[in-house]
C-alpha cells in the first residue's frame, strides 16, 4: 500500500470531525495488517464533515500474501490478544 493521503479543503468550511478521520486510518492500517494479502487500498473520495466521515467509493486489489519478516513476533502478538 503506498500510504498517500492527500486532503483538501475550503477556506472558511465548517470543522471537520478529526477524530473520525484518525479511526478511519486506524482501522484501515489493522485492515493492512491482518490481511497481508491487501496489495492496494483506495478510498476515494472521503468526506469529512462535523457529524463524522463517509466513505463515497472504496476499491481494494487482493494478490497473493508476501512473505513477513515479522512472522513471529505477529504470532507472539495474537497470543496476547
């Protein structure tokens, strides 16, 4: 995945729920990397506003799993969980 995150936004707007937006990458990020199968992850576009966030289209490539350096210490993880 290659993490660009561009926002936009109008001089005098209304403020927009920031929180909701870090959820949104957060939860994004646990998706990456629970499915290391996830070769792309597009959400475009997203829209941001007081009440919380939307997510207006959404487009995921799948392709085979690489192999993780990580490997053992994601096992020693999930054990704890």
């Amino acid at each position: 995945m290659d993490g660009g995150l561009k926002a936009r936004s109008t001089r005098g707007a209304m403020p927009v729920d920031h929180a909701a937006l870090h959820d949104l990458i957060a939860r994004v990020s646990v998706l990456a990397d629970d499915h290391p199968e996830l070769a792309h992850v597009r959400l475009n576009p997203v829209m941001a506003h007081q009440e919380g966030i939307e997510v207006l289209g959404a487009s995921i490539r799948v392709a085979p799993a690489p192999t993780r350096a990580d490997a053992e210490r994601r096992v020693r993880l999930a054990a704890r969980r």
